[in-house]
C-alpha cells in the first residue's frame, strides 16, 4: 500500500513540475537580449544592438554610487568602439583623450558635465568580446 501511495504522490509531483512550465500565452519577442538598468536608459545612452547581458553591478538607486555594466558581444573591438564612440557624440557626451581602438582592446572615458561613462573592451577567447560600461555621477 505505501508503495503505491509513494508511486502517486512520486507521479503527481512529475505532472504538476511539468505543467508548471506550459506557457498558454505566446510571448512576445524582445528586441534586446539586454535589460538595462533604469538608470542607464533614463539617460537614453547607447545600447550595443547584439550584446548580451553578463552582468549588472549597482551600489545604490542614483549615479552617485554608479553603475557598472558587464556585456557580451560577437562582434569585433573595433566596430564596438566605433559605435560607441559615435553614438556617445551624437548624444553630446565629449572624450578628454581620443584613444585607437586596436584588435584587442580599447579603453575611453566620456564626458557630460558631471556625469561620465567609462568603456572598456577586451577581446575573450575566440572571437567573443567583453564591453563594460562604468556610468557614474561626480
């Protein structure tokens, strides 16, 4: 008798984990593979179109304490700082030094008055590229 108890409970617990998963809405797709923080996107700064998101480092709710950015991306350090350095002009951001992206690397700082963005990029093994993005406030 306890053998069969056991085999039902063991059954229904297998059914409702399954279930658990079924989705009965499609959903929708998302245009980014990266969720930004809010602070990040009220200033209305470069999303990098096919980077995925590594890791998100904050010390507070305000720029005081910062954010730090971890991405992933494809494609290679030259086209990443490219468009960054582009983007951040567009946007009216300045950089105190320009600097030369080269096949591996590339480091700038970008300015807006008290605000400033620090980006890094590093190639990874392979062909994969790491893109951090230090946002902090003065």
């Amino acid at each position: 008798m306890r053998k069969i108890a056991f085999l039902s409970l063991t059954l229904g617990v297998f059914l409702l984990a399954g279930c658990a998963n079924q989705s009965s809405a499609p959903s929708s797709p998302k245009t980014s593979s990266v969720d930004y923080p809010k602070l990040y996107v009220d200033e209305k700064l470069p999303q990098y179109p096919d980077a995925k998101l590594a890791q998100i480092i904050t010390n507070g709710s305000t720029l005081k304490e910062g954010v730090l950015l971890r991405l992933e991306s494809q494609k290679d350090v030259k086209t990443i700082a490219a468009y960054y350095d582009e983007q951040m002009a567009k946007l009216g951001w300045t950089m105190p030094a320009k600097n030369e992206a080269t096949e591996t690397s590339y480091a700038t700082q970008y300015n807006n008055g008290k605000k400033y963005v620090q980006l890094t990029v590093s190639q990874i093994t392979g062909s994969g590229q790491t893109i951090t993005l230090n946002f902090m406030e003065q």
